[in-house]
C-alpha cells in the first residue's frame, strides 16, 4: 500500500456540502455530553458574572442586617462590631467596622473584632447617626427599618430587634 502525494490530496477538491449537512445526513448531531458540558458551562460564566456584578456594585437591601445599610458596614446598638457581607475591618467596601477605641482630634479609631486597629479620618462633611433604645410608637409610616428574627412558613417574621435606618 503506497502513500498518497500530500500534494495530490490537497489538490483534490472537497464536497460542496457543508459539514453540518454531511453530519445531519449521517444521523450525527452534537451528543448528549457535549450539550450538557455546554450547558455546565455557561451557568458556571453566569455564577461568576453574578459574584462579580454583586462585588461591583453591591445593593442596598432590605435584609441587610441592623446597623447596616446595604452592606456598608455599621456598629450594632450593643456595641458588638458587625462585619458586612462577612468583611472585616477595613474591608467593608471602603467603610471599617469596630468599636470607637479613642478620638484624636479629626481621627477616630476604632478596634475590630480580630483586634486590629482602624484609622478613621473624619471631614467637616462627616455625618454621624446615632442608634438608640426606643418603642414601638417611636416608629412611624415611612420610616425604614430593618428588621432581624425569625421567619415562619407563612412569611411573617418575628422580631428579635428592628433598627431605624436613618433618612437618605
């Protein structure tokens, strides 16, 4: 059996179907694998399109938790340090959280939970919200809130705190 001229088999011209047509008419598609694998795929881009996009941008959400105002951090009322979206001090897209360690002048230091030490540096356009103790009745219609408990089946939720969120 001899071997063909390379040159002999390049010159020689190709059918005029197309290959999806020569695939199709021998019964042949892309198989049960090669779909799925495709599909894996694409919801493994879209899950990191989604983590990306929420890194990003974040969001103000309703069901950030009390003394937090979509994911910017904040102190509880207790005291207790609160990490946002399970950042640390200094982390808390471009905010820290911790507890007020001491004030120099325009600085403000702050101590988080791991111990570190956060330098604050406060401006004259520096807002300060305070967060105390109050009723029921202190609360009225338009006032946002954000409320911490435990939800039932029904969709209700049973308070354990519910945190006045200052005007925007």
């Amino acid at each position: 059996m001899s071997t063909p001229d390379p040159e002999q088999v390049l010159a020689t011209p190709v059918d005029d179907k197309d290959l999806g047509e020569q695939l199709t008419e021998a019964g042949k598609g892309p198989s049960k694998l090669t779909i799925g694998l495709a599909a894996a795929a694409l919801t493994a881009v879209a899950f990191a399109g989604g983590l990306w996009a929420a890194t990003a941008f974040g969001s103000d959400s309703a069901s950030a938790a009390p003394g937090q105002r979509g994911g910017a951090g904040g102190v509880r009322p207790s005291g207790a340090p609160q990490a946002p979206g399970g950042q640390g001090p200094g982390g808390a897209r471009g905010g820290a959280v911790g507890t007020v360690d001491r004030i120099e002048g325009d600085t403000l230091y702050l101590k988080g939970a791991n111990g570190t030490e956060v330098k604050v540096k406060l401006g004259t356009d520096t807002t300060v919200h305070l967060t105390q103790p109050g009723k029921v009745s202190d609360l009225a219609p338009g006032d946002s809130v954000t409320v911490t408990g435990e939800r039932a089946a029904d969709g209700s939720v049973t308070a354990r705190q519910v945190t006045e969120q200052p005007p925007r």
